[in-house]
C-alpha cells in the first residue's frame, strides 16, 4: 500500500502543472461528472449509510446526498465568476499600474473524511478542490467501510487516479499520507487528532484547513418560544443519534424555566423518535461502534456518580448499539461529560441565574465549532453574539448555517482553522496570487539611490504612501 501511496502521489505531483492550466469548463465538466457518478450509485449509498450508522433513507438523502448535490450545483453556477482575476486598488508605489489578485490552485491536496457523514464530508472538500483545479487524494474513514468502499469504487470509476485517487484503510494509511509534502491538507474529525495532523503537516509546511468540533453551547435565553426551542435543540442534538460535530452539545437555561424546558424536550423526542414507548430504530441511528458505545454510556454512568440527575433515557442496547435520548439535569461543571466532546445523544442542561453567567460559562471553555442562541431578545443576541466566539452561530434555530453555502464553514481555534463551502471552499483550496502590471509612467524610481538629494521627498513621500 505505501509504494502504491507514493507511485500515486508522484503522479499526482507531475499532472498538477496541467490541472493549473484548465479553464472554468473543464472544471464544470468535472463536478458533473462527479454529481453523475453520484447519482447512479444513490442506491448503494443508502445501503452502505444504512450500515454503517443504520441511517434512515431519507436522513441519508437531506444530510448527505442532497447537501452534496447542493454543493456540486453551486459551484457550477459561481465557477466562472471565482476563477476570474479580481480587481485591487492603486498605492504611490503602482499608481499608474493595474493591480490584480489571481486564484492559482494549491496542486496536490489530501482530504481525510471522518465517519460520522461519510459521503458529505468527503466529498464537500473535493468539490471545492476540483474546483479550484488541484490533484486530490482521499482518505475515507475506516470505521465507515461500507460507505468508505463505495467511493473508493465511485471515485475510481470516474477519475484518473493522477488526478483524483482514493485509498482505504486504518490509521497506517493515513500515517503513510502524512508524511508526504502535499501542498493542502484538509482534515475533519476530532481536535486530538487535528493536532497530530499539524504536526506532521508542519515537517512539509503543508498548508492545513482543520474542521474539528467541541462543545458547542445552546443558550436559551428569554424571551422565546421555548416549546420551539426544545424542539429545534431535540432535532439537531438526536439527527445521526448525536454524531454530529456541530449538534447542540449542552444547554444554558435559567432556573425558572427548566422544567417546562424538560417537558417540551421530552415531548419532541416522543414525538420524532418513539412509537409509543420504544424507540424507532427506522428513524434513530445507532452508535457508530462498540468503543464510542462504551465511551457514551461511561459518560452518563460518571455524570451520574457525580450527582446528575437522569430526567429522560439512559437506556441501552450493545446488540445494535443503541443509546435512546438522554437528558441530564444538575450536571457537575467538572464531570467529564461536560470537559470533552460528547457525539451522542447525550444533553447536559446547566442553569444560570443570569445571562453573563452563560456568557461567562461558555467562555471558561475552548472555543466551539458552533453556538446556539434561543431568545427574541435583540439587545441579548447581540450580547452573546460579541461577547462569546464561535466558528458559526444560529440565532433561533440549529444546524441550518453549514446549509449554506454563502457562509464560510469552519471553526476557530481549538474547533479548527479555515472554512470551507461555496467560495471559501475555492478559496481554501486555492492560492491568491498578487499581480501587479506596471506602467511605463511608474513613479517608483524616485525611490531609487543615491539618495543624498532625495532627502527632501521623505516628508512628502510620508504624506502620500
């Protein structure tokens, strides 16, 4: 696997010269062609989503498939206009000059996916980077097979592998990419991981695009709707059974509306994942493995050990890797549950007093990837919004922000460095390259030596540049 790693990436490194030189339809040809492959394989992308994380067709279909469509369709409408060199203003030092920024592709790029939306997270990054005109090598994860196969067929199907290739496996496969000097790295998964990535990136100076995760806090606030809220939480914090890197993590609410909070929450649960008592597993995903399942049960039996209290759920299945909807309440600031990253259906609620104790709690911790915001309250929307930092926010609802693509994608800091989506996907994967075409009437020679009698331009000069 290694000598085939390195024979591809060679390739690779020589065919980048020509993929710099494709024009906007040559690119589009290439994002239809994907969109195409895509297409004629949906019904094994079901089956393998299925699999994998007994995702439901039509989940499958909004979170994946169409999200990637979407992406595909909009890159091909704004192509043309993003490959177009820009405009800059003049200084002193090229007044007379035409000033242009150029959108070069970075050359041979490494996308690694994470599990937990196998197809979308793959293949968001490698739409933006065909579009910017870059050789790509994929690294799908491992613990995603069924999904992981599929595009490695789909993507080998459809491309030359000098300028798309994908390769499967553990951990070693991606030890073996990382020590290659790709001119891109583009890394989804969790914030340990994401360092190592760095690291190894930092032996090559390998440009990086890290999207990782977080706590990412829901504060509701007053006053709103809060049947509305509970529901909108429920929704983002149980779609892919809480394995999503941007799903509500915990929520802040004050004391007096806890338990009519509990009520509403629970209620949208009975309501989207239940038939009666059990809970549908037609609609409710399972745990991606036995390690994650292991990990999400050790968090509520610790919560509870230091005095949570269980207000829904608990229940567990290790057969099918089933954890129903859980919801904590007088969760201890220190437990473990509340120091790292859940990805599960897990829902810590913390109370506060008043709004600058939520603010105050959500920046004891690591920056989040996103940060919720429930409350009709514009005075209190913009408190939070300027006094808190987040990758990406949603005032009144969850999720919908990394929908569109007119916003950059990302995290900050500890949830990651880079967006992508749309044109901050293209400009990821792209280098902006200062042009400067000089005038014959050019004034920089007055700067020139000697400079003995030149002393008196300074105090003009000063005033101009």
């Amino acid at each position: 696997m290694e000598e085939q790693i390195k024979s591809v990436f060679a390739l690779q490194q020589q065919h980048k010269f020509g993929l710099r030189k494709t024009d906007a339809k040559t690119r589009i040809g290439k994002l239809r062609q994907l969109k195409q492959a895509l297409e004629n394989a949906e019904e094994e992308i079901f089956v393998a989503l299925k699999s994998d994380l007994r995702k439901n067709r039509f989940e499958t279909a909004v979170t994946e498939l169409f999200f990637t469509y979407a992406e595909i369709d909009h890159a091909i409408k704004k192509l043309r206009s993003w490959m177009k060199p820009k405009s800059a203003g003049r200084t002193m030092s090229n007044l007379f000059a035409g000033n242009k920024i150029y959108y070069e592709p970075k050359g041979v790029c490494l996308i690694i996916a994470p599990w937990n939306y196998p197809l979308q997270l793959i293949m968001s990054p490698l739409i933006s980077a065909i579009a910017a005109g870059n050789c790509v090598i994929l690294k799908p994860s491992e613990l995603s097979a069924a999904t992981a196969g599929i595009m490695n067929k789909l993507i080998s199907n459809t491309f030359d592998p000098k300028e798309i290739a994908c390769f499967e496996g553990d951990a070693e496969v991606s030890t073996v990419l990382l020590k290659l000097p790709f001119d891109h790295i583009f890394f989804t998964g969790s914030t340990a991981i994401g360092k190592v990535v760095m690291e190894a990136a930092a032996k090559n100076l390998s440009s990086v695009t890290l999207e990782l995760g977080g706590k990412s806090p829901a504060i509701v606030d007053e006053p709103c709707d809060l049947k509305r809220a509970a529901e909108k939480i429920a929704w983002g914090k149980l779609v892919n059974a809480g394995q999503t890197c941007i799903a509500p993590d915990y929520v802040l609410i004050k004391e007096n509306k806890l338990a009519d909070f509990e009520m509403h929450y629970k209620s949208a649960v009975q309501k989207m994942f239940f038939s009666e008592a059990e809970i549908n597993k037609k609609d409710y995903a399972k745990i991606i493995n036995t390690k994650q399942y292991l990990r999400l049960n050790k968090l509520i039996e610790e919560a509870l050990h230091d005095g949570a209290v269980l207000a829904l759920g608990g229940k567990s299945d290790e057969q099918d890797l089933t954890i129903t909807p859980t919801l904590l309440t007088s969760v201890a600031e220190g437990s473990r549950i509340m120091q790292e990253e859940i990805f599960g259906p897990i829902l810590p609620v913390i109370t506060y007093n008043n709004l600058q104790e939520a603010i105050d709690f959500v920046n004891r911790k690591e920056k989040p990837l996103a940060l919720y915001i429930f409350s009709d309250n514009k005075q209190n929307q913009n408190k939070i919004i300027t006094e808190t930092s987040a990758g990406g926010t949603c005032v009144n609802d969850v999720l919908v922000h990394i929908g569109n693509p007119n916003l950059p994608f990302g995290g900050v800091s500890n949830s990651g460095i880079g967006s992508c989506h749309g044109i901050f996907g293209f400009k990821t994967f792209s280098h902006e390259r200062a042009v400067v075409f000089q005038s014959k009437l050019g004034l920089t020679k007055m700067i020139y030596p000697p400079y003995e009698k030149k002393i008196g331009l300074l105090k003009w000069l000063k005033k101009l540049m």
